[in-house]
C-alpha cells in the first residue's frame, strides 16, 4: 500500500473537468485507490465520491493506493496533483 | 474476509472534537424555541466539547467541586426559584462563583426571566444565556439527543441506498457491478433514493445507524454511459428522502461457482459498521436475474422476520414436525390436496 498526502494547488480546486479526469486515469488501474479528506475516506474512482470532496485550493489530501498496480497508479495519479491538474 | 469488512477494518470513524455555541444556537433556536438574551454575537465563539448536559444546582448553592461547568447548563423552575429565594448579597455572591466558571452557555427553560444581576453577569462574561418555554426534561431530552447525534461516530461508505417498503437497504459491491441501476430500476417502481454512491453513515443511540447523503451531492447519480442524472428533477418528491435508518447490507457479487451461497436462510449472516452488527446478504448476479425484485423480497423477508415471522425457521419447524408424525407412520411424501375436485383450481 502506498500513501502519499498530495495539495491542491490549482485556483479552481477540483472541479468537475479534473475530478473526471482523476477518475478517468484511476479507472485504467487494478489497484484501489481512495482519497481522505477530513477523515472521510472516499473512493478515487467514483466521480460522485471523488466530487463530494468539494476540494478547494490549498486543501490537503491524502491518497491511497492498494494493488497490484500501485506504483504506477500512484506515480501518474500525484504527477496530476503535481501539476495542478494542468491548470494556472 | 469479505472486502467490506476488510474495507471497514481500514476506515477510521470521524468525530466531531467540539462544536461552536453559534452553531448550537442556530441548529437548536427553531428546534427547541430558544431565544438569545445577552447582547450581540456576545460568546458565541465559545465550544461545546461535551455531549452531556448539566444542572448546576449544587454549583449555585455554592458547592463547584467536580462542577462539569464546560457543559451547556441548564437552568430550570428549582435552580431560578432557589435563586429568586436567595438573600441579595447571597445571590450575587452565588452568581459571582457560578459566572466565574468558562461555562460555554446557559439555557433557561420553562420561560424563566433571569434577573437583571444574573444577564449583566453573563454580559460581562461573555457567556450566552437562551431562553426556551419547554420544560426542562423535555428539553434535555431534545438537547441531549441532539449533542449526542452531533458527536456520534460517522463514516463515509460507498454503495447505494435506497428506502425499499420502509426498510433502509445498502447496495454494496465493487465499481461498475451496477448499484446505481438498481437503485434506479426500484426508484422506478416507486421506491426512495436516500443516497446514491456515496453514504454518510452516522451512528444514532446504541444499535442504529442513519445514512444521509452528502450536502453537496444529495440525490444526484451517476450511470455509466449516461453521465450524472438527478433522481430528484427526473423522478420528483416521491422518489427521494434525506435520511433513513440503515437495517440491511445487501452485497452484489458476481456469482463465484466455489462459494456457498445460503440456500435456507437460516445461517444469518452478518456485519458490524460503528458497533452495530447488521444482516448482511451476499447476493449473487448473473445475467437475467431481476435483483430488483429480489431486493423487494429482501426487505419485505424482512419485515416479516421484524414481526415475528421467519419463513426459513417456519419451513424447517414444519419439516421436524413431518419427519415427527412419518416416525409414526402418519405421513408419506404426496400431494398437498388429498381430493382433486372438477374445478381444477
């Protein structure tokens, strides 16, 4: 298991395009992949979960990964985080 | 171990460490009628940490050892009358101790007035005092249960959560297995969507858990394929509710040849969210099987079992007693009719 606490650092927060986009990149992964905020554990590939979050900029996240695949699911998954989900 | 369990093993239940007296006091005013009487936003920043309530009976006859002054005090007809009784130079001095303490806030029930003394005091403290007309045990009891519910254990479980005849019933499984259809397809048949995907599970009193969803995402949906949909505009008041008591854990799994699936329902078999040990369904799916009116069967068994009337242990009784009477030679294996009339009914 790996588990990596990522921030949020694009202006918009997790909006509806990254959030889908997260869900897109997690789905192509074995590995279970869950996000906690505020102590709630919600699972990273459902958009609904994923959207609930309401993560605004500066928020703080912890990531989970379990599986297989999870050092991979995990590197391309906090390189989005990382890069502010491609935006300013 | 079942993934659920291994899954609820991993989660940590949230509590609320405290709650502020502004958030208190705007939950409870139309609630339970309170009314502010000291001055402004005066110590509405002040925290509640404990879900007990106090009376500070002994406090105001001077007695403050293991006062528990950081609860809501609640004040009724016994202490204000004992006050009102009280000498002046005694009061104020009774006061005084009370007042010195970092009481977060005091209720007065049954209307009673505090004096002029008692609201400068409190003024001065800044220490909210509220007001309500409802007697003092009834509102306890409001006050209690709602402190209680405030700092309960919550976790947030995944899954779908439907009111079907009257009884809550989780929709857990792996992503994709398809919950959200089949809340959609017993929506469709006139049943309610608490939550969908995402549950906010709350333990209230010992042995009952309540599920909400969450405040942003409420009753939307996603299905595969279609996008997000909101079950309230498409389906209207009648499809949802906001909270409901979850009473069975139902499983969508894909049927797996080695497992043994319960053929009687005898070996109940169940999970423990928050404490609570629920009856917990493995059902298996596969193509051309109507989960949806299984998962009508499931809680209408259910209800069945809930007032006294459990249909495995029916069948197996009846069964003893046959094997019973065919030891005397009453009871051989043959029809449930013994006469066949003409009408072939």
């Amino acid at each position: 298991m790996i588990e990596k606490k990522v921030r949020i650092i694009n202006k918009a927060g997790m909006h509806t395009r990254p959030a889908s986009q997260l869900v897109k990149i997690a789905a192509k992964y074995k590995a279970d992949f869950y996000i906690i905020k505020d102590g709630f554990q919600i699972n990273g590939k459902s958009i609904i979960g994923v959207m609930s979050l309401a993560a605004e900029e500066g928020s703080e996240l912890t990531l989970k990964f379990d599986g297989p695949d999870e050092k991979s699911a995990a590197s391309e998954i906090i390189k989005f985080f990382e890069e502010g989900f491609g935006e300013p | 171990m079942h993934k659920l369990k291994k899954i609820l093993k991993s989660i940590k239940e949230v509590k609320k460490e405290s709650i502020t007296v502004d958030f208190f006091y705007n939950a409870a005013k139309e609630r339970f009628k309170l009314t502010k009487l000291t001055e402004g936003n005066n110590g509405l920043e002040r925290i509640i940490r404990d879900k007990h309530i106090h009376r500070p009976g002994l406090a105001l006859a001077g007695y403050t050892g293991l006062f528990t002054y950081d609860r809501i005090q609640i004040l009724g007809n016994t202490e204000m009358r004992y006050l009102r009784q009280l000498p002046a130079s005694k009061r104020t001095q009774s006061l005084k101790k009370f007042f010195s303490f970092e009481i977060p806030c005091i209720c007065l029930t049954f209307n009673n007035k505090p004096s002029e003394e008692f609201l400068e005091l409190a003024n001065k403290r800044n220490i909210p005092v509220f007001i309500t007309p409802l007697e003092t045990t009834k509102f306890a009891y409001f006050i209690n249960d709602f402190l209680d519910d405030q700092f309960s254990a919550q976790i947030a479980l995944h899954g779908s959560f439907v009111d079907v005849y009257g009884v809550g019933l989780f929709f857990h499984g792996r992503s994709g297995i398809g919950k959200s259809e089949i809340a959609l397809d017993l929506v469709e048949r006139g049943h309610r969507l608490v939550a969908d995907d995402l549950v906010m599970v709350s333990k209230k009193a010992d042995g009952i858990l309540m599920g909400t969803g969450t405040d942003l995402v409420k009753h939307f949906m996603e299905i595969r394929g279609l996008g997000i949909i909101d079950v309230r505009s498409v389906f209207g008041i009648r499809a949802i509710r906001f909270q409901k008591r979850v009473e069975v854990i139902v499983n969508l799994e894909e049927w797996d040849s080695r497992r043994h699936y319960t053929r009687t329902g005898l070996d109940n078999e169940t999970i423990e969210i928050l404490g609570v040990e629920l009856p917990f369904i493995r059902l298996p799916i596969f193509p051309g099987k109507n989960i949806t009116v299984i998962s009508e069967i499931i809680a209408l068994n259910y209800l069945s079992k809930h007032y006294g009337f459990d249909p495995a242990k029916a069948l197996s009784d009846k069964l003893d007693q046959a094997i019973k009477n065919k030891s005397k030679g009453k009871l051989q294996v043959g029809r449930s009719v013994d006469y066949l009339e003409h009408d072939f009914e």
